[in-house]
C-alpha cells in the first residue's frame, strides 16, 4: 500500500510538473486518492468526506486570514505610496553607485517581503527598483535576482509565513519565531553577499535610463532645491516619512510585544490607513484596497485549502501505517547524514517538485511527523530551508518569472545565479537544524 501511495505521489508531482492540472487541484486530487488507497471510508471517523475534505479544507484558516491581512496591507502601500516611497528614497540615496542602489533596494525589498511574498512584493519593490539599478549599470540578472534575494531575506520575518508553519506542523508560533530568528542571519548574508559579488562580477552595464522628474513632468524651470524636492513629493505622491513606517509596525508589535499575528498585521493596516488617507476618503480606501487584497490572496488562499486537505490525508491512519515503513528506511538519522542528504535533495524543491512546501512537501512533512521520523521543529527546519531556495529560483514561482520578465532575462537565467547562494542559505538552515534538533 505504502508503494501505491508514492507512486500517486509521483503522479501528482507530474501532473503539477507538466501543468496538467493547477497545483490546488492536483493536490486535492491526490488527497482523495492517498485516502481511498489507505482504505479510508466515505464517512464517519478518519473518512474521505468528513475528515479528509470537511476538516482538512480549513485546517490552515489562520493562515488564509494573515495571508489575506498582508494582501491588504500591501495593496494599500502600493495605493498609498509607501512602497514606491520607500524605493525612491533609496535609488535617491544610492545617486550613480550601482551597488550602494543595489543594496538599498535589497533592503527595501526585505523590509516588503515581512509584509507579503510572491510577485505582489517583487512589483512594489521592482516596478521602480529594477529599472533604476538597471539605469546605473546593475546587471539585468542582477537586478532580477537582487528583488528576489532581497524578499527571501525578510521572508524569515513574514508573519502569515509564521503561521503558516505554525498550523501545518501543529507548533506553538513562538517556536516558529524562534528558529526563523536563526534562520535570518543566513538569509541575510547571503543575499548582501549576492548583491556585492553579482554586482562586480560583471562590470557596469547600463541598458536602460529612467526619465528625470522634469522629463515627465515637461517642467524644465529652475527650482531651488526644496521646491523640487515637494514638486516631486507631489507629482510622485511620495508618503509622508512616519507612513513609511507601516510595514516595521506589525513586526515591532509581533517581536517586541509579542502580540498574536493577525491583531499585529491589522495594526500595520490601520497605521498605513491613517498615516495617508484623509477622513472623508477612508471609508472608500478601506473597502477598495481590501477587495483588492481579496484579488491577490485568492490564489494562496485555493493553494491553503489544497495543502489543508492534503496534511489531513496523509495523517490518516491507513496512510501512516503504510507510509512508517517506508519513510523510516530511507530517512537519515544521523545529523552529518541528515545535513548532506537533505543539502542535496535541494534541487527537488524547484520546479513544483517534491520537497515544495506549497505543494507535495507539506504532505512529506506531515508524513515525516504524523510517523514520528523526525520531531516537529526538525521537520520546520527541513521545510524552511527549502523554503528559501524556492521563493528565489524556482522559475515556476510566480515573483521569479515577474522578476525575470521586468528585468529583460529568463527565469532560468535568474534561478542560475541565485541558486548557489540561497544553497547556502538551506544548507545553514540544515546545519542548525541538526545541531538542535537531532
């Protein structure tokens, strides 16, 4: 039964592979049949209807709402202007010194990706960020990979992330913030380290200028350098500096206050609200930067209900039995074991494989916990890690391609200069999780 149920496995990664079938459904699909092969009934205790699709469907509920919380939060830095404020400030700051705007754009990019990940986050820190490090002679590639490295970095950081794994892997979030606050230094580095390699690997290439405020404005007349500077506060709708606060609020009050995820996620949504709307216009800002949010969180939202279904298949108890086996023959106990095997199973979270946490891996893990192979938090370093790879070089993820496509290069050509540092990244994460956990 255990060998049925890998080959179903195998079956889906290649339907997902192929793009036969969106990943959700796929997933669901997959779900139902591990069900029915491990002999689950229609019905009743441990079913198909009422375990797999009823329970497991919005098992990650928490996850949705802060997914859907940081979507609105978002689209209301991009509405407002905080994201494209923050961008500019930096390009402004970094002048003609490619690198100096590179590692300042990677530092707004993190600081958007503790907000939300995937390609709403590449555009509001790429839309204005890629084309001005393009402008000073930053690679193409670079500047692709630059936007992504830069969200990987806070991605560590990124609260709905934070429940995610607090839900999936049934762990307290404070154990979550806890290996994620290892995990960041890692990410950090290595993404600075991208930035100061990449960035001279190459020399200058300037392929693209961005046009002054005056060329868009057709206002050539002298100004004083405090009338341009609120002429193109005005005509940017640059947001007032104590806005451009809004996206540190939810983490000051997550870490430094401790307070639950999604209170801290609405008081970053409320800040962004009153910090640049007017009263008369709140009402309308509020309800249209929500619906927008609803936009763009729907398809995690489909991807959460999916992975919800799976994890509740797989730790039926007919899927576990067949599964121990299995699992337990070919997963590697020993630490320095571990580091190595998993160091080179990296590659397998790309291209929708296998060791994808939005897919296939979180049913692994829940296999990996439900028969007892490796502890929770092992299983958490494990899928954080992979993690990290996935949202930066994958060129099926969605911020990859958009990077890709803006900068004027291919998502492979992004996933091979950014795969060998955020190896790195998984391989630390490993590292610590052996060492803590094995």
């Amino acid at each position: 039964m255990g060998i049925v149920i890998l080959l179903l496995m195998l079956a889906g990664v290649g339907l997902m592979l192929t793009r036969k079938l969106p990943t959700a459904f796929a997933l669901v699909l997959l779900a139902v049949a591990i069900a029915l092969v491990a002999g689950a009934p229609l019905t009743g205790e441990n079913s198909v209807l009422d375990t797999v699709l009823q329970q497991g469907a919005p098992m990650l509920a928490a996850t949705m709402l802060a997914v859907l919380i940081g979507s609105w939060l978002g689209k209301l830095m991009e509405e407002t202007g905080i994201a494209g404020t923050l961008v500019r400030k930096i390009v402004e700051f970094g002048g003609d010194r490619p690198t100096v705007v590179a590692l300042g754009v990677l530092a707004v990019s993190a600081l958007i990706g503790t907000v939300t990940g995937s390609a709403p986050a590449a555009m509001m820190a790429g839309i204005i960020g890629i084309p001005a490090m393009i402008a000073v002679g930053v690679p193409k590639t670079t500047a692709a990979g630059t936007i992504l490295m830069g969200i990987a970095a806070g991605l560590p950081f990124e609260l709905p992330v934070w429940q995610f794994f607090s839900t999936a892997l049934e762990l307290p979030v404070d154990t979550v913030k806890s290996f994620m606050m290892r995990l960041f230094p890692f990410a950090a580095f290595f993404a600075v380290l991208f930035v100061l390699v990449e960035t001279r690997r190459k020399g200058v290439e300037h392929a693209w200028s961005l046009a002054s405020a005056a060329e868009r404005s057709g206002d050539d007349s002298p100004k004083s350098p405090g009338e341009r500077r609120r002429s193109r506060a005005l005509r940017m709708g640059d947001a007032p500096w104590y806005a451009l606060l809004a996206p540190a609020v939810p983490l000051v009050l997550a870490l430094g206050f401790e307070l639950p995820i999604i209170p801290s996620m609405l008081a970053g949504v409320l800040w962004a609200l009153v910090t640049t709307t007017r009263p008369g216009m709140l009402n309308k800002r509020l309800l249209r930067t929500l619906y927008g949010g609803f936009e763009v969180a729907a398809p995690p939202i489909a991807l959460f209900v999916a992975i919800g279904v799976l994890l509740a298949a797989v730790k039926l108890p007919g899927a576990v039995a067949a599964l121990d086996p299995l699992v337990k023959a070919v997963a590697p106990g020993n630490p320095v074991v571990f580091v190595i095997v998993f160091t080179l199973l990296v590659p397998l979270c790309l291209y929708r494989g296998p060791l994808n946490v939005y897919g296939l891996g979180a049913g692994i893990a829940g296999v990996l916990i439900a028969a007892g192979i490796y502890p929770a938090v092992a299983v958490l370093g494990l899928t954080a890690s992979y993690n990290q790879v996935f949202g930066v070089s994958d060129p099926t993820s969605t911020q990859t391609v958009w990077a890709a496509q803006y900068s004027g290069v291919s998502p492979q050509q992004v996933m091979l200069r950014t795969l060998p540092y955020v190896w790195c990244v998984a391989l630390g994460g490993l590292i610590v999780t052996a060492a803590t956990q094995l």
